[in-house]
C-alpha cells in the first residue's frame, strides 16, 4: 500500500503512529475540495420539478484528516510493547481553540447552469482556505514547526507513548521520532521467533527491520538477500560433509542454479524450490536496479517469503531428525528380537 499523501491514512492513523516508517514525506495538499448535490425546489404546472444545483467548496480532504489526526480523541486496539499484548491504547485530542467545525468554506447554488459568480465564490474559497491553513498550523504546530503527539496504554501502568511530527517548508508532513521505536511495535515476528534463532539470522533481519523502518528500502533488501545466501550456503556445506554434492557444478553455477541443485538432492525445502526464481531475481534486481521507494513497497512481501522458507526449513529438519531417531529405535527393538 502506498501512503503519498495525508488522507491515505483516513483510518489507518495507528498504522501511522507506530509503524509508517520515518524521514518519508507525506504530502499535504491544501488545494480547494468540492463536492456537488442537487435539491428539489418545488415542482411547476407540468409537474416538471425546479433543480437548485450546489457546489459546495471544502477544504482539501488532506486538511481536514490533519485535523481528525490531532484533534479526535483515540481509542483503538494495538500491541503495546511494554505489556508485550494487544489492549486499547488511547489518545486523548488536543483543543483547537476557534477552529470552525465546518469544512465548508462557502456554497454556490445555481438553477440554469454556473455563471461567471461562480469564479468570485471560488476566489472567496481559495483566500479562506489558505487562511484557515495558516491559522490552524499555527495551532497545531509549535515554533519549530513540530508537532508532539502522547498517547498511553489503557493496563493499570499507563504505558507513554509518543510520536513527533516535522512540517516541512514544502508543506509534507514528516515523522522525526517516536518511543518505543516501530521495531518494539513490531510484533509480527513473534511466531517466528524460534525459526530466526534456529537459523542464526535474527541480526541480519533485526538490521533489514531497521533500515526498512528508517526509510532505507535498498539497504534492507540487501540483509535479506545476505539471509537467503546465507541458507543457500549452510545447506551446502552440509551437503558437502555428507558427500552429496559436486563441489566444482555447485560453484559453477549461478544462485539459482544452486538452488535447483540442493533441492534435487532434497537439502532445501519445495518452497524455496517453487519461489526460487522470482525472489531471488527481485532481492538482487532491489539491489541494483529498484527504486527506495519500489524496494520499501516489496519489502514486506519479501520478507514473508523468507520467513516462510525458514519455517518449512526448520520443519523439514525436525521431520528428518525424528525419522532417523525412530529408524534407530526400531532398528534396537528388532535386533533384540
Ligand atoms: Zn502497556
């Protein structure tokens, strides 16, 4: 999903708060809104009914989720990763003194089709809107242009949270900082837990998940890339000590190559065998040749890839370790027979 301005998040203002990563801009556009409906008048002799057309001019959907984002009082259910659970965490709102309610800015109503008024009312709607900006930043914002918003845990400890906010000269508005940081806040990895352990790479994904979250896409495709090379690798070795393996054909070959390779002697999982090309082929096209912004959007498919790999990996070992301990036990049973 791809966030490029404010009102991308309508609804979505936790994923903001605790996740969207920092550093990346997010446009605020303050251009004029409008919207139009009809109303019946009356109707005449042939019953033929008078249609008064309204134009109403708002302000831009942008400003107003700005608004709702530091104004409305919160309450949603998220992981707080003091309590290590999901509970609701709460935000209590911050009072714009005189901030209009409406975001109407001014109707114009016309029967016979728009005259050259309208351009008067559209002018009115522009400088009032701007106006309205202004005010409203100055509000929000301190002198720096920086925005703090708290929030807390609703459990008997009342756990602080708080995320900044930098409006930049250009009108985006950015995340600067936020405690706990969006890999405390990160509790997808949790299932995963025992599988990264087991494989040695909570480093190389712990330092993706960072630069991911730090607006760095390219880099954190490079550490998943290392992790996917860094399996290729220990299957290898392992086919290697137990002799199952034509060293000079497995270094010849290219990665995919080697994968094909490893599976057909049954040292990688189907998985990996299945999506081998694609995933490969994207982390090293991320790192040569995709965009930040393309790396970042990928990212998170990518990384469920790996995962996923890693857990059948690990199954597949379990698997084949109890069939070799029963193998052996059985094999006792029938020599005492
Ligand atoms: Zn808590």
């Amino acid at each position: 999903m791809q966030h490029e301005r404010l009102s991308d998040f309508s609804g979505k203002g936790f994923y903001l708060l605790f996740s969207f990563p920092l550093y990346t801009k997010i446009k605020i556009d303050t251009n004029v809104d409008t919207t139009e409906d009809t109303e019946i008048l009356d109707y005449n002799e042939d019953d033929i009914p008078n249609i008064l057309h309204h134009i109403h001019l708002l302000e831009n959907k942008d400003v107003r989720y700005l608004k709702t984002l530091v104004q409305e009082e919160k309450n949603f259910f998220h992981y707080c990763p003091f309590c290590k659970r999901e509970l609701p965490i709460t935000y209590k709102g911050c009072e714009l003194d005189n901030e209009p309610s409406d975001s109407t800015l001014t109707t114009y109503s016309h029967m016979f089709g728009m005259s050259e008024d309208f351009e008067e009312y559209h002018e009115y709607a522009i400088n009032d809107s701007a106006k309205r900006y202004e005010g409203l930043i100055e509000k929000i914002f301190d002198e720096n242009r920086v925005l703090q918003m708290n929030l807390e845990c609703t459990s008997k400890d009342k756990h602080k949270f708080y995320v900044i906010f930098q409006l930049t000269d250009d009108n985006y508005l950015m995340k600067t900082g936020q405690y706990p940081s969006i890999l405390d806040f990160d509790n997808s990895l949790k299932e995963y837990r025992k599988v990264l352990k087991d494989m040695d790479v909570t480093k190389e994904l712990t330092n993706a998940e960072i630069l991911k979250t730090h607006n760095m896409g390219v880099g954190a495709f490079l550490y998943l890339r290392r992790i996917f090379e860094k399996l290729i690798f220990e299957k290898f070795e392992q086919a290697k000590l137990e002799n199952n393996v034509d060293e000079h054909k497995f270094n010849e070959a290219d990665t995919k190559d080697k994968v094909k390779i490893l599976h057909e002697k049954g040292y990688v999982p189907n998985y990996l065998a299945e999506i081998n090309s694609f995933v490969y082929d994207i982390l090293s096209k991320g790192v040569h040749e995709l965009s930040e912004k393309e790396c970042k959007l990928h990212y998170d498919t990518l990384r469920k890839a790996i995962l996923l790999i890693l857990e059948e990996k690990m199954k597949m070992e379990q698997s084949e370790k109890s069939k070799k301990e029963t193998k052996n036990e059985l094999n006792k049973i029938h020599t005492k027979m």
